[in-house]
C-alpha cells in the first residue's frame, strides 16, 4: 500500500498501523493537490508495487461560511484539496490502470455532498463536485475496466471532527447533537468507513460503478 499525506506525524502513524497488521506500506510525503505531489504519490505506487490496482482518493479540509462570510481563499482551498486532488491522482492513475484486473477507483465524497448544511457552501460545493466527479468518471472508463464509486459518510468519529467540535461554546453539547443528527444516534466509526471503501473496492462489487455508497447512519434518509 502507498499512502500520501502533508504531514510526516500522519504519515508515520499510519505506516506503524499497515506494519503491526503485517502488511506493507510505503509513504510519500507530498501535497496531491498540485501536479507534482500527485505525480510523485503515483510514480512511487509503480516504483514499489509495479502499478496501480487501486487507487482512493480521501484528501479532505473543511471551512465554514456561507457564500457572504467565506474567504475566496477559503473556498479555493477547499476545491484544490477536496475536487482537484481526485482529478489529478485519477489523471495520473488511470492510464497505468487499464487492462489491470480488479481496476478500482474509490472517492471519499460526503453526505454534504448529498444535501445541503448550514454554513458549509464551500464544503457541500467540493463534495457535490466529488459526487459527479466519480459518475462521469466511471462512464469514461468502464470500458477500460475501471470501476469508479464514491462513499459519503456521514460526521466520522476522528481527532479532524473533533477539533471542530470544540471550537464550539459547549464541545459536549454539539457533539450530543452531532450524535442525535443522525438517526443511529452516534458517529460513524472509522473502520465503518473503511469497510466500506474495502467493499467498494473488491471483487465483491465488481459490477458496481458510477454509485455513491451513503455511510451515514440514516442522516441523508431524513
């Protein structure tokens, strides 16, 4: 497994967790929003593995304003991190992917990218843009035997989300509400997640493309 992050603290713990299961992992240390990170992430995959079989785009950040009170700075990031990271390793992927057995591309959209929230237009405009991202990509390769899918979770139990929780006035209040926001009444667990990219990505879906798998505890059935 290749794995990239812009943080080599990040890098590390999770090359720690690929070892301790027995697998192996290799980690670049790059920014996959601009060519060249995404090149460099890509490049390694075929240097240790000798080509691509599967590839997940999950590069995320998230800002919060509405289309009044959000920086264009603001906004710009979070389309360069969340949409143009997937089209560059996707760019770089796909021609090493065609003809390969099993070719899966699996992204990480949101269920904002679904429905709308409050206060998150820049968010729910990058993870709409994922959405159909991953259906026009997955009519354009089908063919070359590429399946494209997208997860959409809902709020993931991890130290991202609860960094934003406590910037609220009462962390423990907004993360009961977080909580009941959902109809299965907590967060998703991150091997949840997991499971089902894991899915998405094996021969167990091997004639599922263009969909969009809903991990959300019920929130986007509301």
């Amino acid at each position: 497994m290749c794995i990239a992050d812009i943080s080599s603290e990040g890098l590390d713990a999770v090359l720690r967790e690929i070892a301790n299961t027995g697998g192996k992992g290799v980690g670049v240390k790059a920014d996959v929003s601009v060519p060249a990170g995404a090149r460099e992430l890509i490049q390694r995959a075929v240097q240790e593995f000798g080509g691509v079989d599967v590839l997940v785009n999950n590069a995320g950040i998230g800002r919060f304003g509405t289309v009044e009170t959000l920086s264009e700075a603001d906004w710009d990031i979070q389309m360069r991190v969340n949409v143009t990271s997937y089209f560059l390793c996707s760019k770089y992927a796909v021609p090493l992917m065609k003809g390969r057995k099993g070719a899966a591309i699996v992204n990480v959209a949101s269920g904002a990218g679904l429905i709308g929230t409050p206060n998150s237009v820049g968010y729910c405009a990058s993870k709409g843009a994922v959405v159909l991202l991953t259906r026009a990509m997955a009519l354009d390769h089908a063919r070359e035997g590429i399946r494209v899918n997208a997860v959409a979770p809902g709020v993931v139990d991890t130290p991202f989300n609860d960094r934003i929780l406590q910037t609220a006035p009462d962390p423990i209040a907004a993360r009961k509400a977080t909580e009941q926001a959902h109809p299965l009444g907590r967060l998703a667990r991150p091997e949840e997640v997991a499971a089902a990219i894991m899915f998405l990505a094996s021969e167990d879906a091997s004639f599922v493309t263009g969909t969009v798998l809903s991990v959300d505890g019920g929130y986007t059935a509301q």
